[in-house]
C-alpha cells in the first residue's frame, strides 16, 4: 500500500473550498492536478470557492517557484458550506532555489543593480530587501551595493504593472570579479508581486 505524502496540514471540509495563499499567485492541484492560481479561487469579489467532485479524502498540493511546497490533506464532507483553506508559502532555503534557467552573475561579494523603473523592489530568495534604487552602487559606498552570502541566490525585481524579473547570483570566493553591476529593464505587463 502506498505512503501518501506528509502533509502541513489536514483539513475537514464541506465541497466548497475558498483559497486564502499568499503569494495569491500560487498554483493548487488537486490529487496532482493543476486546477488554477490561487486567487482565482478565493471566493471573494468575482472569484468563487472551488467545489470538490464529492465526499472524500482529497490531497491539495500549493506550489510557486521559489516557494515551499505547502500539501493539506483535505477530508471533504457533503454536509458543510464552503472552507476556507489558508496558508503562506515560506521560501526555499537558498541552496535549493531553481536557478538553472535564468540570467546567471557570478561575484565574489555583491551586485550593483540599475533597474527601471526606479520604484522596483527587490527580493533575494523571497524575502524583500529594499527599494532597487538602494542598490545603485558607488565607489567607496558598500551599502550602497546588494551584498549577499556566499551560496547561490534568486533575485526578484518586481514593480507594480510590470512583468517581474528574477536572476541567478552565485556568490563564492573563487569568482573572477567581487561585484557586477547588472541592468534590469522591467516589460509592462501583469502587476508585480
């Protein structure tokens, strides 16, 4: 008999399902089924609740790049209303964040970062670190520079109405240059974080 995944949590609902996630842009499968983002279930404003097939145990899997995966185990009744299943995603720790696909720098200290538009934020590995203007970087100023532990690191530049950006940076002490400025130009398109 298989052994179904630990889960975070275990849930007793009714077949309606309200999905309360920050990020509100994660992704729900059911039973390993992607049925939508998270936000698009939530049942508030124009969003309605998700209504499970039936009566039943139900494994309900959160996921997001970056983003611990977060698994309910969901024992669904046919006598209750809608039940609201809340969780907040916690970042991965930084050795195991998926970078293999993005813009990789390699440094042994720091980035300088220019970025438009200039009211983007930062985020190393999940956690916000600043406004992007911070991190523009003089001679002689290292606080002035984006400093992060040796390791490897996402790095997000998001703004509201822009497609956000992330890049790989890889800090270790064998790496040609202590510190890279790199440009960001953010595309206008869906809102950020």
């Amino acid at each position: 008999m298989p052994v179904a995944p630990a889960a975070d949590q275990v849930l007793q609902s009714g077949l309606q399902l309200a999905f309360r996630i920050s990020p509100a842009d994660a992704y729900v499968l059911l039973d390993g089924t992607v049925i939508g983002k998270a936000d698009e279930w939530s049942g508030d404003k124009k969003a309605r609740p998700y209504t499970l097939p039936g009566p039943g145990s139900y494994l309900v899997k959160i996921k997001r790049d970056g983003m611990r995966d977060y698994r309910v185990a969901v024992e669904a009744s046919a006598t209750r209303g809608v039940t609201q299943l809340t969780a907040r995603l916690q970042p991965l720790p930084a050795a195991q964040v998926e970078t293999s696909d993005l813009r990789t720098y390699r440094v042994r200290d720091a980035i300088v970062l220019h970025v438009q538009p200039e009211n983007a934020l930062v985020l190393v590995d999940g956690q916000a670190r600043g406004m992007a203007r911070q991190f523009a970087g003089r001679f002689g100023r290292p606080g002035e520079w984006l400093t992060l532990e040796p390791g490897k690191h996402r790095v997000t530049v998001t703004a509201p109405g822009y497609r956000r950006e992330d890049i790989a940076v890889e800090v270790y002490a064998g790496a040609d240059r202590d510190r890279e400025k790199v440009d960001v130009v953010l595309k206008p398109g869906a809102g950020g974080e």
